[in-house]
C-alpha cells in the first residue's frame, strides 16, 4: 500500500521538470533564432505565471496558497513583465525580426500544450482508460502542436541541423512534462470550503509546518539550480541535449538509489532525515562547483556538477515524497480525523508554486543581467555574463543553505514515524495509549525542543568512528513490549558510539551529573580529565566550564535522556515514574548500570565490565505492575579496539521470580553476556 501512494507521489519530485525543460527549450529556440536565450525564457514564464496566478485566483482556488506566498508571486510577475518589456526595449531588433514573432508562436505552442495534456488525461483518467489509451493520448497531444512548431522553425533562416534538433528537444521536453500520470488524480475534485476550513487548521501544526516548508524552498532552489546550470552550460542545441541527457540519468538513477537507500533505512531504523542532509550537502558541493567552472562552461566540471545538483536535488525529493505518506498521518493527528484528498491538493499547489517562483527568480536574475550588459556581439555578451554569473549562484546557495536549516529543525525522527503509525494502527482498532498521544503532541503539534543542533553533531560524528553492529538478529523488537538495552560504560567511550550505532530507538537514563552543567566540569575534572598531563589544570578547568559544561548539558538535553538521581530516592522514583511512562509510549531504553566505585579506582573499566548497580532492574518489576507485560532485558558490549557494538541473547523480565532474586538473576546475566561478548570470565 505504502509502494503505491508513493507511486501517485512521486510526480511531486517530477511534475515541475517538465515546465522546467519546457523553459529551457524556449531558451534555446530563442538563442538560435535571435541570439538572445533570455527572451524566450522571459516569454514562456510569464504566460506560465499568468495561467497558473489565473488559477489561482478562481473562488474554489482560494485558500490553496496562502495570501503572503500569491502577493509574493504576484509581485514577481509584475517584476518579470517590466524586465520582459525592458529587455525587448534593450533589444530593438525584437520588434522588427519576424523571428521574434515565430518565436512567439513556439512560446504559445509550449504553454498551451501542457494545458491541452492534462485536460486529455484527466478524461482517460475518469473513464478509467488503460495505460497505453493513455500514452496513445498523450502521443495525439504531441501531434497536435508538431506540424505549426516545425512550420515555424522551416520558416526561420536556421540550418536544417538546428531544426531537427529543437523538433528533439520538442519531443524530450514534451515526454517529461506528461510524466507521471498519477499527478492528475488530486486535480480531479473541486476544492470545497470545508477543504479550505481543514487547510486553515493544519498551518497549526508544527510538524506539519516545517515539512513544508523544506518541501518548498527545495523545490524553489531546484527551479533556480536547473535554470541556472542550463543557462549557462546548455548554450548550444548539442549541449542543451547532453545537460538533458545527464540530468535524466542523474535524476532516474538518483531516484532508485534514494528509494533503496530508504528502504534499508526502515530495517536499520536509520532517520530519513539523514539522507535528505545527504543530498542538500551533495547540492551544495555541485553549487561551488560550477562556481568554480564558470571560465569554462563546457568543460567536465561544468557537467559535473550540474550532475550533482541534479542527483542531490532528486534525492532531496524522494525523502519528501517517501515522507508524504508519514504527513497524512501527521495531519490526521493534528486534526483528529483524516483531511482526505485535502492536503494531497494543497501541496500539490504548493509545489507548483514554488517552482514556478523559483523559475522566476532565476529568469528575473538572467534578465537583469542581459539588460544591462546589451551588446550586439555574441562574444562580449558570453564574457559579460561570465562576469555576473557568480551573483546568479546567490539564490540557489541561500535556498539550499535554508533547506539545510529547516531539515535540521524537522522534529520528527524515524521513532516518532513509527510511533504515529503505531498510534494510528492503536486508533483503528479502537484503543487509546494516553502516553504514546501525549509525546506525539509534543512534538507533531506544539513547537518542540528544538534538536537540529544534535542533529549537525551526530551527522559530523556518524561517519568519523564507525562502528560494526554484530548479533542484531538476536533481537526480536515487538512494538507492544519495549527493550531495556543494558551497554558497557568505557568512560565515555561506550554512551558516545551506542548513541551513534545503537540501530534501534530509545531514550538513555544519564546521571543528573552529567545533565547539569553546574555539575558537569566538577565530575570531568575529578574523573575523565584526572590524570591529563601536558596541559594546564585551570585551563582546562576553564574551558570545561565556560564550554565544555554549556556543550554537554546541551547534547542531554536534546538527546532527551532520562536523568538518574543515585542519591535522592525521591527524585529516583520520578526518573522511574519517567522511564515506565515512556515505554508505555513505545519508547526503549539504554542504561549504563556499571559502578565505577566497585573497581577501588573510582572509575569505569575500559576493558570488560565494572560490576553493576542493582536498582536499575526495577524497570522491569514497575513495567510490568503498569502493563502486565514484559520487557526484554537485552545485554551489549562495545568493544573499543575491534570497534564493534555486539548484542548478547536477550533475556525477559520474569514476574514469578521473587523480586529480589530476578534482580540478582538479571544483572548476573546481562554481565556475564557481555563478559562473554568481551572474552573474559565473569568473575563475580
């Protein structure tokens, strides 16, 4: 089912390639006819802009695009039109070359197309024609607008070469824009005002806010990218078909490898949110790269990196569009009943939107410049807009550096995915998790602690000290009975890599020592930073306390753990009372139970394991007295020098045992486990 709405989905990260070629191929009919690439671009986007604000603008319409977004954009079709009627000025051969008048007809050719297209397809569609009625549609649209497209072409003094060329280019551009075929469906039901109501009500929701807004610079930047790149790059029919034919591999072969890779990442319970971090700073880099290449548009890392920013743009997409399905249960949440085909038509609004703004921006810019580096000689124009090209960058790069920010603030993580579908599956069946509800709220509809900061720092660690993961297997996650994942402590080594590597969700109990930065600098320079030699003890003191204590409290913080009070039995029982209402929320949980006092050296063993504190197997005992279920006990060892996270056999709680018995039992297991796990002998 989840393979099939991305199926309908996916347009999103196409639908606008095809307005996007569509663009580009006015470009490079107005270069080769009038020497003057802008103007065909110019035209095609401001009838593009004008259809779609005309849209926009019909009663059922309203409420799609909120009133700053159409303000905006209309602002910037105004902006577009005088640039337009300055640059025919500029060029006063425009007017007077019939050129400019059969390019003119190619322009309307293209923007009537894509409206003839989709009115055909939205017919098949409701008659419920098969897939190849469709495609043998689509095939008559084409024809349609052939024969006065080539007329127009045969008439202009352009050699036979360059018209077979841009009657290819007809061709590709036209396959793009009517694919995929799915897009349409959303179009297919009026916009009620109940639809309007439902949308209004959804801006509350945070969740629902940030997704949408990443969702609409990347598509925003990913307009102001291609059109940029192709500008530049694709400067000749040849050209403009090798960017085509890159950016087409790159963007099918990008999709498949991000579909794969998110795939997996459900298995390994990786956050989709780090692919998308992936592919915004593979964007980035292609962005600097074609600075870089700019003295020489044709050479490999002109392709090269329109290459990247292709793929890095495809895979930004593909997470949002794997993420769409996730977002109609975040807007079901947040509501309380599901929005129906509401949200699928707004976003889809939304997109197109935004693109066609990115689109605008780019052409605006490439405008401006033609405007006022006007020249007559080809050559001097190319060297002009060398010069200014840098400055055509600045967009993308704010636009990318934005979809970076609004990525890291998104506040859900993979946990929380798969705890709003366990809530909806709960819901279903006609049952209610108050505490699983509660979490939820906190982070789909209020404004929740904010963790993109944690999120840079583990995405910088991640691949700096990675770790193998051995006997993963052993573990049989049940989404209704959490784990109590029991870890070596290593000094700091052991909490650092199980809180990279651990492939499962979870919260971590800390010592409130660690948590509070009054406290932080003191047990770090009595313990960890004792024995530092070669370095000035009140220097380093200073620097735990001004940063060091400030940084770690931080990461605590936004890791959510769970502090532990050793020496406060009323605020221990508040860390257990925490504990148990977060697994009864879905939530596992990582402990670190060895006591460093057990070894005579008040500190934790680096190799092996220190013998345990007792108390935390509680857990166990006040889960169960909750739930009357369960948790699975399961032991691991990370294993510095081989640089391994091993899990041992899991062992679960037993509520027949005498309590103090099963306590024994448990901590005597998961130690011997990880005893076993490090190669030594239990030698208690």
């Amino acid at each position: 089912m989840r393979q099939e709405k991305q199926a309908d989905n996916a347009v999103r990260g196409f639908m606008t390639i095809g307005t996007l070629y569509s663009c580009l191929y006015c470009m490079l009919a107005s270069n080769v006819m009038l020497n003057m690439p802008i103007m065909g671009g110019a035209l095609y986007l401001t009838g593009q802009c004008a259809l779609l604000f005309g849209d926009l603008r019909r009663p059922s319409q309203e409420g799609v695009v909120s009133k700053t977004m159409r303000r905006l954009g209309t602002a910037l079709l105004i902006v577009l039109a005088v640039l337009l009627l300055a640059l025919i000025t500029v060029y006063p051969i425009a007017l007077s070359n019939p050129d400019f008048w059969r390019l003119g007809g190619i322009v309307l050719c293209m923007l009537l197309r894509p409206g003839l297209t989709r009115y055909v397809l939205e017919r098949a569609l409701i008659a419920n024609k098969k897939t190849m009625n469709i495609l043998l549609r689509i095939a008559g649209v084409q024809a349609v607008f052939l024969p006065p497209l080539l007329l127009m072409l045969l008439l202009s003094p352009m050699s036979r070469n360059a018209v077979w060329a841009l009657v290819g280019g007809y061709a590709v551009s036209g396959i793009l824009e009517s694919f995929p075929l799915g897009r349409l469906r959303s179009r297919m039901r009026a916009f009620t005002e109940e639809d309007k109501r439902e949308i209004a009500a959804l801006r509350g929701a945070h969740a629902y806010r940030m997704f949408q807004n990443v969702m609409l610079v990347v598509a925003a930047a990913l307009q102001i990218t291609q059109v940029m790149s192709y500008t530049y790059i694709a400067l000749t029919a040849k050209a403009l078909i090798l960017c085509m034919g890159i950016a087409l591999l790159c963007t099918y072969g990008a999709s498949a490898a991000a579909d794969s890779l998110l795939r997996k990442s459900i298995k390994k319970n990786t956050d989709p949110n780090f692919l998308l971090m992936i592919g915004l700073v593979l964007w980035l880099y292609g962005l600097v790269l074609f600075i870089n290449s700019l003295d020489a548009p044709k050479s490999v890392d002109a392709y090269l990196s329109l290459a990247l920013c292709t793929a890095g743009a495809t895979a930004c997409v593909r997470v949002l569009t794997w993420l769409e399905q996730d977002m109609r249960r975040v807007a079901a949440f947040a509501m309380g009943h599901d929005p129906g085909g509401a949200v699928d038509l707004a976003q889809q609004a939304r997109f197109e939107f935004a693109a066609l703004l990115g689109q605008m921006v780019a052409l605006a810019g490439l405008t401006l410049i033609s405007i006022f580096t006007a020249t007559d000689f080809p050559n001097e124009w190319d060297a002009a807009f060398r010069s200014f090209s840098p400055l055509l960058t600045l967009p993308a790069l704010l636009l990318v550096g934005a979809a970076i920010l609004f990525a890291l603030r998104f506040p859900l993580t993979r946990q929380h995915l798969e705890k709003l579908r366990r809530y909806t599956a709960l819901q279903q069946e006609g049952r209610e998790n108050a505490p699983l509800h509660d979490q939820l709220e906190a982070v789909v509809v209020k404004r929740s602690l904010k963790r993109y900061g944690i999120k840079a720092v583990i995405f910088t660690l991640w691949p700096l000290c990675y770790h193998k993961i051995k006997g993963k297997e052993k573990v049989k996650l049940d989404e209704d009975i959490p784990c109590v994942f029991v870890c070596n402590h290593g000094e700091i080594y052991g909490p650092v890599v199980a809180t990279l590597y651990i492939p499962f969700s979870f919260r971590t109990w800390v010592t409130y020592e660690i948590a509070d930065v009054n406290c932080i600098a003191d047990r770090s320079m009595n313990g960890a930073f004792q024995n530092v030699k070669g370095f000035p003890r009140k220097m380093l003191d200073w620097i735990m306390r001004k940063i060091g204590a400030p940084f770690i409290a931080w990461v605590m913080k936004s890791l959510d753990s769970i502090p532990v009070y050793h020496d406060n039995p009323r605020q221990l029982m508040q860390t257990f009372r925490e504990t148990v209402t977060s697994m009864q929320a879905g939530d596992n949980i990582l402990i670190f139970p060895e006591n460093p006092q057990a070894s005579g050296e008040q500190k934790y063993a680096r190799e092996g394991v220190n013998e345990f504190f007792t108390g935390f197997t509680m857990v166990g005992q006040l889960y169960y007295n909750k739930t009357g279920k369960c948790p699975l006990f399961v032991p691991l060892y990370a294993d510095r020098h081989k640089r391994t996270i091993t899990f041992g056999t899991p062992t679960r709680y037993n509520p027949d045992i005498p309590a103090n018995e099963e306590k024994e039992r448990l901590c005597e297991y998961l130690r011997g486990e990880m005893l076993k796990i490090a190669g030594m002998q239990n030698d208690s």
